[in-house]
C-alpha cells in the first residue's frame, strides 16, 4: 500500500475516532498511529490533510450540501461526510495531487470502511464538485483575458 493510501486511512480514522469520541483530532491521531508503524511521510500527510478537513469544514460541508439533492449534510453517513471532507480538500487545496487521484482514492475508502453504495455516491458528488471547479475558473480566465483585452 503506498504512502498516501496509508495516510488517507489514517486520516479517516483519526477524524472518525476523533468525531465519535469528542476529543482533539491531535490527541487522537497519536493515538490512532501507533496502532501500526507509519512511516514520517504518512504520518506527515495524515497530519495534513486531517487539519485541512478541519480548518475547511465549513466550506466542505457548504459544498456537499449544494451538491446533494433532497439530502440533509446530518442524513449522509459520517464516514461518507469525512470522506467526502477530504475528497473536496485534496481536490481544492493540494496542488501535488490530481483531482482525478482524490476521487479515486475517496471512493476506495468509501468501498474499503463504508457501504457498498457509498463509492458511487462519493463519486457523484466529488465529481460534480470538480466540474463545477473546472467551470468556474474557465469562466474566470475568459473574463481575465477579456478584462486584459485579449480574446
């Protein structure tokens, strides 16, 4: 398994544990890590990636929520929330990895520690989201070159 797969695990089960136990995500994640040897990179990028789903929370869960129909943020199980939390934040907010890998490697979470639809659901909305991504900053550069005079 490589490196970020691990660290994506760990993530999920730090932010998981963190969520049912009510404790700092901190606290937990030692906790959590020394369950099996992690290298200094997984660690690193567990440790990333958890305080991004943290620090981006809000935005994430604003993002589901327009991207869901008919569905409330509470109704969708909490690991697919997280899931889907850290799908939107390697999707917005790493620049090192491609869009198409975060939805990827979120739906093999979502088969591997969720139900058996939640990969296609996971998909459906990581990937609306990254359309709607692509859309908005073609639409910001046409209005850049035209704001530039150029066409």
């Amino acid at each position: 398994m490589g490196q970020r797969r691990m660290a994506r695990e760990l993530a999920l089960q730090t932010l998981y544990s963190a969520e049912m136990r009510g404790e700092p995500v901190g606290t937990v994640l030692q906790d959590v890590s020394g369950w099996r040897h992690y290298s200094r990179k997984a660690l690193e990028y567990a440790t990333e990636l958890a305080s991004n789903v943290l620090r981006y929370e809000k935005e994430c869960n604003r993002l589901i929520e327009e991207t869901v129909e008919h569905w409330e943020l509470s109704r969708i199980a909490l690991l697919d929330r997280i899931i889907l939390r850290m799908g939107i934040c390697e999707i917005l907010y790493s620049n090192d990895i491609p869009p198409r890998v975060a939805i990827d490697e979120a739906i093999e979470l979502a088969k591997k520690y969720s139900t058996e639809k939640s990969g296609g659901f996971i998909n459906g909305i990581l990937d609306t989201i990254l359309k709607r991504k692509i859309s908005e900053q073609a639409s910001g550069d046409e209005q850049s070159s035209s704001c530039d005079g150029r066409r």
